[in-house]
C-alpha cells in the first residue's frame, strides 16, 4: 500500500510534539511495509532518516538505503501552531527592503536568501488555491495553507498512493484537494482542534477548516478518546468514523548523572510546552503560590515559549513568587534530557490536551506526573496524579506531598514505566494499518 502524507515538521526540527509523532508513526508504518510520501515545506538538513528517500519540490533526492518513506519539501513560510495572530506577528517583523538584516536575525532560518526574497515579494494565490479556501480566507497565513495546497496539488501528479494521510487542518485543504481529484480516500489525523487551542476565542476560519477536514475524510485518527470525543462535538462527525490512535513514545535511558552533576537550592517542578491558554501556565503558578508557603525553597520551572509568556512572567511578579520561578525558553536536545532528569515533578495543567505526549517523556527520565483529566494522555497513564484543570488547591496539595514523599514519588514512576511499555508507535501503526485496509476494501 501507498500513501501520501502530509505534515509540517520532521526532527530534529520541530516547534512541537507533531513533528515527533509523525517520526515515529511513519517509521512503524515502514515497518509493516506500508510505502510513504511525506510532503513537508522545507528539509533544513540534520534530519536523520536512514529508513527515508529526502526529496525535494525540485526533484533531488538523498538516498539513504532503505526507502519505504520518501520525503518532499515544498517552500511555504508555515510552522506548526501558527494562526492569524501568530503569523502576523512574523510578517510584521519582515521587511523586504532589509534581507540582510532579516538573515541575521534567523527569521526562518530554513529559507535561503533566495526563497526569503521570493517570499517576501509575492504572497499571491493561484486560482486554484483560492477556491480551495473560498474568497472570505484572504489573510495571508491562509494564503500560504493555500499556497502549499496547491503545490501538494502538483505534486500528487507525479506521485502513485492508496491514500492520502493529512496531518492537522493546515494541510487539510491540500488533503481534500488530492482527494477529491484522484478519487482516492483521505484519512485526516487530529493531533489538536482550534477548540484546544483556543477555547471559546477559537479562529472561526481554523474551525472551518477543521469541519471541512472532518467532513470530506473517509476516516479520521484521533490521538486519544478525548480527542475523539470533542470532534464529534464540535463537529458533528459520526463517531463511526473516528478511531482513538493513542500516540506512543521511543524510550530513551534516563540520564542520571545529571541528578548529581547539577544543583538546584530546593526541588524542582516542571512545566514543558508552549505557554498559550491551551497549556494552563497560570494554573501552574497560582499552585506555585500555595506550594511555597509550605516547601518555601521549591523551584518552578515554566520551560517554553508562547503567546503568554511574558503575562507569565509578570503574574509570577504579581504573586510575589518571581524568585522561585525560572522561565529558560524552548528546550531541546541535552538541555531538555537534564531538565526531565533533574526535575521532581512534571505538571500537565491543560486546560484541553488532545494527548500530551511530555508527561511521558517525563516519565521516561525518572520523573513522575502529576496532569489533567482533560488530558487524552490520561487515558493511558494510570500511575499518574490527575486534577480537573480548575482544581488549583488539589493540585498544590499534590505538589506538596510529591515532593516530601520520596517513596509515593517511586512508586508512581515504577507503575508508570510499566505503562510505558504498551505505548509503542509499533501498536499505533497497526491501528493505522487497519484504517487503511478498512478504506481499501
């Protein structure tokens, strides 16, 4: 079976946690002898892939022995977890006149002087991508889903699949548009909805997107049942047509050298993710407050970056616990292996996680987690400390027994590393596999 997948990001360079899922998943789907395409707007280098075929828009390929998976790059100034705002902001923060100015600052930094000056200077659409979108979708971050539609478009041409596999709603658009013209079906996969990650504010033309997404798939992989749930909600999809494709995790062995190599005055509460509404970041600092009046040498880490950061910061200053709570930025690599090492608690405050892929990382590194039941990872870890969102008391008071119990705190890792175990990329495939063979009959 062929498929062609679209997606936004591949490691080592990734904004989030699809990129991740998307590595795993299509590496076990190889595995089963599934053969993929996967369309991403830009390969930067780095990407170690020995089981892919890299190839981009232009026809180079870098061949690397195995290729069940082949990979294309189509140049679209897109990262995950954009929205109007978000790219906006970007925009106003490019000047053509300036590319010099512009490369130094690393402003996508995957985009050559070339392409950042074909960028800069045309962010029009083909007749074909307007209508994908309609003509109400004129702002430029839909032009560019827009844009990368229609390249999928041509791309598709040359390609031979079964299926099409569309990751999150800004490739939905491309995922109809390739289904609809080669009559093959379209399986969309939600990692996250603009329910998620906005609430009530969410962006009605993501929400379009997404409904649309829902209604002209054949099939649709949600990571959790939560997930699952909500779409059906939000949407009104028929439940008969969402499967629950819980995402699974690569073990890595916990570093513990950096237990002793590193020292912290007090113990170490982690939050790891973007700092947006999504995420919960105030929920975690108001349990701050009540934390340390009871383990007053605590430290809270807020590791990430997002559109609330700085209100973080300053709410941090407003609770008068400013010296007790460090914000180091987006982690990865070693800095994060040290961090889920040397941490004593991981929190997962979500407000809505359609899974929740850090708690367990977190786990992994020897960390116990304490997190949401409006989490989808909550599904699959029951050795797990779990709250209602709102519930800041409950979670302070878990806070405070995690760290003065050394043994609860044992006990959690050693029943959570055992769940671990189950959640291979290996099972998810094989629920993915069989959306494919359902499709295909």
């Amino acid at each position: 079976m062929k498929v062609l997948m679209l997606g936004w990001e591949y490691p080592p360079h990734i904004a989030g946690g699809l990129g991740v899922a998307c590595e795993g998943l299509t590496k076990a789907l190889a595995n089963l002898g599934i053969e993929i395409t996967f369309v991403i707007p830009k390969l930067i280098g780095g990407e170690n892939a020995p089981h892919m075929n890299l190839r981009d828009a232009y026809g180079k390929r870098k061949k690397h022995g195995r290729k069940k998976i082949k990979t294309i790059e189509v140049p679209v100034a897109l990262l995950p977890y954009f929205n109007e705002k978000t790219f906006d902001d970007f925009l106003d923060d490019l000047d053509p006149l300036e590319t010099k100015r512009l490369l130094n600052k690393k402003i996508f930094p995957q985009f050559s002087r070339a392409q950042l000056e074909k960028f800069l200077s045309s962010l029009s659409l083909s007749k074909r991508a307007t209508a994908l979108l309609g003509a109400g979708y004129s702002a430029q971050i839909y032009e560019q889903v827009a844009l990368f539609a229609d390249l999928v478009f041509e791309i598709a041409k040359e390609e031979e699949f079964d299926i099409v596999h569309a990751h999150d709603w800004m490739t939905f658009p491309a995922g109809i548009a390739v289904a609809q013209a080669t009559e093959v079906p379209l399986v969309t996969h939600v990692h996250s909805l603009e329910y998620d990650r906005s609430g009530l504010g969410k962006d009605p033309r993501i929400d379009a997107i997404e409904r649309a997404g829902t209604l002209y798939s054949s099939a649709i992989c949600a990571v959790s049942k939560h997930t699952r749930q909500i779409i059906n909600e939000q949407h009104g999809t028929n439940l008969n047509k969402i499967f629950a494709v819980h995402n699974g995790i690569i073990p890595k062995k916990t570093i513990k050298y950096h237990k002793n190599k590193v020292k912290w005055p007090g113990p170490i509460v982690l939050f790891l993710g973007r700092i947006t509404f999504q995420k919960g970041p105030a929920n975690f600092l108001y349990a701050a407050q009540k934390v340390l009046r009871h383990i007053p040498n605590a430290i809270f880490v807020m590791a990430g970056s997002g559109d609330m950061l700085q209100g973080m910061k300053q709410l941090a200053q407003e609770l008068n616990i400013g010296d007790n709570v460090r914000f180091p930025g987006f982690m990865k690599g070693k800095a994060l292996e040290e961090m889920f090492s040397i941490s004593d608690l991981f929190i997962l405050p979500s407000v809505s996680e359609p899974f929740g892929l850090t708690p367990l990382e977190a786990v992994d590194f020897g960390t116990p987690a304490i997190i949401t039941k409006q989490s989808g990872v909550a599904e699959v870890l029951n050795h797990a400390l779990k709250f209602n969102y709102w519930e800041t008391d409950k979670l302070a008071d878990y806070i405070i027994n995690g760290l003065t119990h050394q043994e609860m705190r044992e006990d959690m890792i050693e029943g959570a590393r055992l769940e671990l175990k189950k959640l291979t990329w290996d099972a998810a495939a094989r629920k993915v596999a069989g959306v494919y063979e359902k499709l295909a009959i």
